[in-house]
C-alpha cells in the first residue's frame, strides 16, 4: 500500500528534505508564472532526479514534475538551476511505492477557459493519486476536491499560487482530481498535472497472479480524423470518436503533421483522459512530423478523442486499440527515421522488440499524396489530402524478438517522409523470471 510520507515547501532552492519507510519515491514540483521557466540539474542527496512531465506554454504559469525512485532516507539537500527569478517548490515524499516502476500513468492539462479537470486511470487499487495546480492568481483560495487531501500550498513571492494534494485509490478505475474556488465553490483552472502511483506489493501479486490470463494481443478497433486542413481547423483543436472494447486494452493515437515547421501536438484525450506521448520525429525543415502517443485502459465504448496542436496546420491523426496489453509498460523499442527522398524510396523504420509476441505499430507523415503499406502489415488507417498524407499500420505477434522493419512504398522521388513505430507489450510478458525478480525486489535484495 502507498502512504504518504512528508512534504516540504519553499521559493528557492537547498530546501532540506527527510524521507523515511521503505520503497520509497520523491516528486518535486517546480512553478513560475513566467511560462519561459526551465527547471534542469535537479538533484536530492546528490542524485538526478527525472523529468517526468511539463506545462509550459505562452501566456500560462509554467508547471514541472521530477521524480526520484528510492531516494536517500534521512536529511538531504534538494539542488537545481533555473532562470527565473520567481518560483515555488513542492517536496512529497512516499512509501510503499514500487521501485522499478513506480508510476503507472500520469495527466496534464494547461489552463484553458474551462475549468480542467485531470483523470487519471488505471487497474490498480491500494495506491495514491497525487496531483499539483498552479495559477496565476496569488489571491485565489482554493479547497481540494471530494476525498482529496491537501498537502501544500505555496505563495512566496511570485504573483501566482501552486497546490498540490493525494487522494487514496481503494478500488481500480478512473479518479478525478479536482479543486473549488472559495468561497464559491466552482471549479478552479489552472496548469494541473495528476499522477497514479505504482504500489509495492502489486507487481508482485496484482500483475503476475491476479490479472486475468489472456490470449495475446489482439487488434480491437481503427479510426482517424480524417484529412484536416489549418482552415477547416483554425483554432488547432479537432476530435472524432473511437470505440474501445475488452480486456487488457491500449489506444495508441498517431498524428501526422504536413505544413508547418516547428508544429506540434500539444494534448490528446481519450473520453477526458489524457494520453501520454510515446514519441516524435520531424524532418530537417521541421513541418513533415509523426507523433504518437498512448493510454492504457481507456475507458470502454465510443468516445472521443480530441487533437490540440500547437498551431493551425494540415495534419491527420489515426488511432488503433488493442486488447491483450501488458497494463504498467505497455511498450518498449520506440524508434523513428525521417528523410527526403532523391529517387522513390521506402519510408522505413526498424523497430526491436524485447518481449515474445509484441505488436509494432507505426505512424507515417509524408508530402506525397499516394502510398501503400508495405509487405507483411496490416494497414489500419490511410489519409491524404492536398499536403500529403498520414497512415498507420500493425504488424504481429512478434515470435521470437527482435528486429521488425515497418515501410511504406510508392513514396516518391523528392518526397519528404517522417515515421515512427513503437512495439506493444502483451500481458503475458509477466514472465516467472519477472515474479523471481519481484520475490528479489519484496526482500529488498540489491535494492
């Protein structure tokens, strides 16, 4: 079971921090209300901490998550470098919290004009959702949301605020976080970042003995937006619905981008929920971009998935299901290639997997207007338009591992392409050398 453990707050950095239990995890949270903030070289006891994940976009307060996996029990100095001038920070510490993997999912959203409300999903139970808000507004006061406790809250000296609070998982499913406007009580906006701890004991049980057996990854269901032009989208923001059904279920969305160097998709949600991004890959001038993104265990039957991106742009998003899928790491071997193309040429990208019968999907963006897929994959979506087009395709199960080569044909001479691909996971990669190592793990050996 996840506890909390302790919080420390301040406006600068060498804020002294003691953690204490066993499997442990620290967050940090930085925040500005100047969104040009980076927050880098964070260290606690002298050991990096990782970016986990950000907020900042013009005219919105800049919001950044690190994290550390067993940190140094006792007293120990957090270290970092930013360039701002005005900050706040938030330490919580946790136990009980898996140290391989010891986050499961996390959402964000930036302010917007309607209050955003962050979900974060997951099969697991005995855990925490913890989640950080920031706002520019230093005289708001705000209440956490239903079952919500509030860890901290931090004013300083900048002109805006930042929150952060848990709420206890008991049982599996979607959670909301949320906070009020006092004395009101409407829903308060702001750069909001939530995020689902992974407990100790559940990769031991949960994941190996638990989890229904099942026969592999299977292809649930395929969709896409269509061919969207920067004037039939101004604003950037597109959706369509997608129907999800099964057990063990993963939607990867692709979005191709065509016109505009420099673009990129900024959010994805799926029934609210937001997706986290796998990877990317631009060409040199920046304007022909595949990107793909993931969410384990969307929510089942039709629902939207909605497509913010940086800039108004000609682009096409694709999305694909599945069921079957290992439900904490769901992929593995991400990888891209992009080129421009001096005779016709294959768009090609080799993905290795590691675990037995993976699937491997991925995602092209090109300026030709008219390709295929190649041998051996099944193509799963396929849009064009007068900029080019954006396609998907799946090829598996993978047996035994390794290499997959993924390519489009009929790519033309002069032609720019991007493409990247990523391997899918499936539940039965718990294998028993995965349950030894958790014995290991819950014994505390080599940790």
């Amino acid at each position: 079971m996840v506890l909390f453990d302790a919080v420390t707050t301040g406006i600068g950095y060498n804020l002294v921090h003691s953690c204490s239990g066993h499997h442990r995890l620290l967050l940090f949270g930085g925040h500005s209300d100047t969104y040009e903030i980076n927050f880098s070289n964070i260290k606690y006891g002298g050991r990096d901490m990782t970016l986990m994940a950000k907020i900042s976009r013009t005219g919105f307060p800049a919001l950044w998550i690190y994290y550390l996996s067993n940190p140094p029990s006792g007293k120990n100095l957090l270290t970092g470098v930013d360039d701002a001038t005005r900050r706040s920070i938030i330490l919580l510490s946790f136990k009980g919290v898996d140290p391989n993997i010891p986050i499961i999912n996390y959402s964000l959203n930036p302010e917007s004009v309607s209050p955003p409300i962050t979900y974060v999903g997951g099969n697991v139970q005995d855990t925490m959702v913890v989640d950080f808000l920031s706002k520019n507004d230093k005289t708001t006061d705000l209440n956490a949301g239903p079952n919500q406790v509030e860890r901290a809250q931090v004013t300083g000296d900048i002109d805006s605020m930042m929150w952060a609070s848990t709420k206890r998982v008991a049982t599996p499913g979607v959670n909301s976080m949320t906070w009020q406007q006092q004395p009101s009580g409407n829903p308060a906006s702001g750069s909001h970042v939530a995020i689902l701890l992974n407990p100790r004991l559940k990769q031991l049980f949960k994941r190996f003995w638990w989890s229904p057996v099942s026969a592999g990854i299977a292809f649930d269901a395929a969709s896409n937006s269509g061919y969207l032009s920067a004037v039939a989208e101004p604003d950037g923001v597109y959706s369509w619905n997608h129907t999800c059904t099964g057990d063990n279920r993963y939607l990867v969305v692709g979005v191709s981008m065509l016109s505009v160097a420099g673009s990129s998709v900024t959010g994805i949600t799926y029934n609210g929920v937001a997706l986290t991004k796998i990877g990317h890959v631009a060409s040199v001038s920046g304007a022909v971009r595949a990107e793909l993104w993931g969410l384990i265990a969307p929510a089942t039957g039709s629902n939207a998935i909605q497509v913010t991106l940086s800039a108004a742009l000609d682009s096409a998003a694709c999305a694909v299901s599945f069921t079957g899928v290992h439900q904490t790491s769901p992929t593995e071997g991400f990888n891209t290639a992009t080129a421009t193309n001096v005779g016709a040429a294959d768009a090609t990208v080799d993905i290795t997997t590691v675990a037995d019968n993976d699937w491997v999907i991925d995602q092209v963006a090109t300026d030709d207007t008219a390709i295929s897929v190649g041998t051996g994959q099944t193509q799963r979506n396929n849009v064009t338009g007068a900029l080019g087009s954006g396609a998907d395709s799946t090829e598996g199960p993978k047996t035994p591992a390794g290499a997959v080569t993924m390519n489009w044909t009929d790519v033309g001479a002069a032609a720019t392409w991007s493409i990247a691909g990523v391997a899918i996971r499936p539940i039965e990669a718990s294998t028993l050398e995965n349950i030894f190592a958790a014995f290991r793990n819950l014994l505390g050996v080599g940790i």
